[in-house]
C-alpha cells in the first residue's frame, strides 16, 4: 500500500510506474523471440509456420538444427528406428509378409542384409546433414553439411508402425495386416511425434534421392537413397507420390 506524504508520494508513485513499464517492455520483447517451441508444439507442420512471429522466423533463418534439439526446440522425441505400436504388434507379428503385394526381391534381401546395422541401430550419431528452416510454405526442410556422393544411404525414415493415423508425417506400410475382427489395417509409418531428421526431407518434382522398401526381421523400413551427388548445403528431397497429393486433395497437376 501506498501512504501519501505529500511531494514524496507523487515521485515514489511515478517511479513505480516507470519501473512496472520497463518490466512490461522485457515481458513483450522476450515473447516476440522466444523459441518456436515456446509458440507452437510443432513449428515444422505447415498450419503452424504462419503463426510464428517475424522476430522467430528471423532467429530460426539464421539457425541450423540436429537431433540433439528435437526436444527442446520441436517439442519432438527422437526415434532412430522403426517400432510398433503395442496395440497393434500382436497383429504385425502374426502377418505373414510373403503374402504381400509388394515383392521381396533378391536384391532386396541383399540391401536387407548390407544395411542390418542400420535397421537395428539407426543412424544416431550421423553428422552429414542438418535441419533449417526454408520458408512459411515448407517449413523445415534436411540439408547436407558435406558432399554425398550418389547411391548412399541418406536416412531410414524412422517412425512408429501405427493404424490409421491421419498424419503427414508417414509412409504407407504396404503389409495388409489383419485386425481383432479380420479387418484390414490402415498402417503407416508414422514419425509426427517421434522419428529422426528424415521427417524433414521435403517434397520436389525433381529430388535428389529415392524412397526404397526394405524388408527386415519381418517389417517394411523405408530407405532414403541418392539418386545423385547432393552437394554441401544442398537441400535433400523426395518425391512423395501421388498418392500423397491425392489422399490430401492437392493434385499436382492443378
């Protein structure tokens, strides 16, 4: 509580103004450039990119991101694998995978071999590339911080094996596996919330790199490939298919 003692008062009161206003102008400055994570849980989803100040897209611009700020910065947990999700393993493992559609080739089952380190392990500790933001359109988008020369493997697209998720964020797991009541299950390998840098890798007409199947221990992993030499600070992309734009109501050709 404030006493009024005359002249005192006026300029004690003022002061308190003064310094309540500094205070005010701190709160609202470190508001504007806070880390994206602080505005939105998932800065790199498309819906959410416009939302976030200028001050932070400026920040994110002249940043660049490793799985070490998965957490901290997208609010996201780090996967270096492919698993599946308990409510649906019983069935995944039950799945006889010769009776798929989609063909385990020789040479499939030699990749399936040569890359087994990679299936088991992942890539953790990978330092040929990073995440920077691209633009409100893309959002983030990987990048390789050397050269990689072509026909390398660039990422598995690591994720949970999940049913009907409506996420843009997964391959489709091309295994027609059965449910409780012999349905179909809708599957995919999906790395919204948990996954590696490859979430990342963006959409192009013309990409540097090929999306491969490889069975492994009885589950589809999807492979990233380069299909060319991806020069340093090269931006790594994919072709989504078309069944992507058409299951979102954005036909390419449009």
């Amino acid at each position: 509580m404030i006493v009024a003692v005359g002249n005192g008062s006026t300029l004690f009161q003022t002061l308190v103004v003064a310094i309540l206003g500094v205070i005010a102008f701190q709160v609202l400055a470190f508001n504007s450039v806070r880390p994206l994570s602080l505005n939105v849980p998932f800065p790199c989803l498309p819906e959410t990119v416009s939302k976030i100040s200028p001050e932070a897209e400026l920040l994110a611009v002249d940043r660049i991101f490793t799985h070490d700020d998965f957490e901290s910065y997208f609010g996201l947990s780090v996967l270096h694998t492919v698993q599946v999700d308990p409510l649906i393993a019983a069935y995944v493992e039950q799945h006889d995978t010769s009776k798929d559609e989609k063909e385990d080739s020789p040479d499939d089952q030699n990749l399936a071999q040569h890359w087994a380190h990679i299936f088991d392990r992942g890539l953790p500790h990978d330092k040929r590339f990073y995440i920077k933001y691209v633009g409100p359109e893309k959002g983030y988008g990987l990048f390789a911080a050397v050269n990689v020369t072509p026909k390398s493997v660039v990422a598995l697209y690591s994720g949970l094996i999940t049913n009907n998720s409506v996420s843009d964020y997964q391959w489709e797991y091309p295994s027609k596996v059965l449910g409780p009541d012999g349905e179909d299950l809708n599957l995919g390998i999906d790395s919204r919330y948990v996954g590696n840098w490859a979430r990342f890798v963006n959409h192009s007409d013309d990409p540097n790199c090929d999306s491969v199947y490889v069975l492994y221990k009885s589950l589809w992993h999807v492979v990233y490939l380069s299909t060319r030499t991806i020069r340093k600070g090269e931006e790594v992309t994919v072709s989504y298919g078309n069944a992507y734009w058409e299951s979102r109501d954005l036909k390419k050709d449009e």
